[in-house]
C-alpha cells in the first residue's frame, strides 16, 4: 500500500493546477479575442502594393498574384503567388510579403532584353541574358544583337534552346565593352559562331569569327585588343585562337 501523501506534497502540487488552469484560462481568452477578430473582419487584406513594374502592368501582376482585397491574411497561398508571377515572361523575381494586419507587398524585378532573336522568318522577338522570350513578334525592332543560324525562340516564357548558349555568352562578355558593340551573332553551316560588331566611336562593322564554345571570355577580350587598328571592314577578323588574332580576307 502507498504511503499516504503529506500535506506539504500536496500543497506543492497545487500551484502547477493553478498554472495549467491559468494557461487554460489564457488559451480560451485569445481563442475567443482571435474569433472575435475574424468575425469582425479582421485581418482580411485591405492594400495589395505593387513594386518595380515597369514593363508588366499592374493588372497583369495583380491577376498573376490572385491576392484580392478581403482575401484572409493568414490563409495567402505566397509561394504560390510568387511562382505564379514568375511565369510571367518579364518577371524574374517576385517576393510577396505579408504586413499585419491587412497590406501585402509585392516586390518585383524585372527581366532587361539583351538581344533578338527569330521565331520564325522575318519575325524576332526580344530576350534576355538567360534566354527567355520576352515578347511575341516585334513591330520595330530595336538596337539589340540579333541571333540567327539557331533553333527558333519559343512562346514568351520559354527560354531559347542549347545552341543560342554561346551566342549570349558572346553578347553578356561584350556588354559595356568600350571599343565595339555586337550588331549580329549567328552560327554558319559548321555550327561555329560568326559575328558582325561595330567600332566604336563610330559605325564601322567588322565580321568575326570566333570559331567554336571554348574561351569565349579570351576571345571578345581579342577582339577589343585589336579592333581599333582595323581599317579593312571587308576583311574577317579570326579570333579563333584568341591569343594569336588573324585579319583574314572575305574572299
């Protein structure tokens, strides 16, 4: 039989009771105050703020978001909404946050066109750096590298297949270049990357050939070395082997 418990046990034992029946107390208070605050519509979205659109417009973002006012706060599917606006073909990146207790943020960047490249016969459409399709066919086209002898671009959102690869490593190693900017970039029948660049200051256009993938760094730091010499722009300028550059003739 067990000892009968002391009256000093049990007087320890009360102040826990009185512990758990507070917590108790407190858990069923701010169940009540939350449904109080849900019945009153609290924290229901009042403000959808929208950050670094300039080429989505704020009704394309909101509808690709799906966050309306009077949506719960606390029920937003973010993530969701995040992916959803990234499938955008100008969005990079979305970032939505939650400001309590009813304003959301959006924060968007945008992707920037680096070049054009055909989608079909005498149609180009704008990409980026990575590149994704930004647009469907152009109107006008503007002062941007075009890329041809590649598979043609997708719908917007998709991104360029394998074989433009090259081709942006070449416009991404050229950008901010201060002797020349690249006009066009296209593979000839071999599969090997040709170019027609610009002199700068000036417009003189020299064609290059760069050969295949390799050292594409090397060879656009080859191509600024020496094209400031040039003066023959019917010639080919080979940098296919980027330390030993070539002026060979077109013929």
């Amino acid at each position: 039989m067990a000892p009968p418990s002391s009256p000093e046990s049990a007087r320890s034992r009360r102040p826990r009771r009185r512990r758990w029946l507070t917590a108790i107390v407190l858990v069923a208070v701010a169940g009540s105050a939350t449904a109080i605050l849900l019945a009153a519509g609290t924290f229901e979205v009042d403000r959808v703020d929208f950050g670094g659109l300039h080429r989505v417009s704020y009704d394309e973002a909101s509808e690709a978001a799906g966050i309306d006012p009077g949506d719960f706060m606390g029920t937003l599917d973010v993530r969701g909404a995040e992916r959803s606006l990234e499938d955008l073909p100008w969005i990079a990146h979305a970032r939505i946050r939650r400001h309590w207790p009813a304003s959301v943020s959006v924060d968007i960047v945008e992707r920037t066109a680096a070049a054009i490249a055909l989608s079909a016969p005498q149609e180009w459409v704008l990409i980026d750096i990575e590149g994704r399709v930004l647009t469907s066919a152009l109107s006008v086209l503007p002062e941007l590298p075009r890329l041809s002898g590649i598979a043609a671009a997708p719908r917007p959102g998709r991104f360029l297949a394998s074989d433009a690869g090259a081709l942006l490593a070449v416009v991404d190693a050229a950008r901010g270049q201060p002797e020349f900017e690249v006009a066009a970039l296209w593979r000839d029948q071999r599969g090997d990357i040709r170019a027609r660049v610009r002199q700068l200051p000036g417009d003189r256009q020299i064609e290059v050939a760069l050969g295949d993938e390799s050292a594409i760094g090397a060879k656009t730091a080859a191509i600024a070395a020496v094209i400031g010499g040039l003066e023959r722009s019917e010639a080919v300028l080979d940098v296919s082997v980027p330390h030993l550059p070539v002026l060979r003739s077109t013929g």
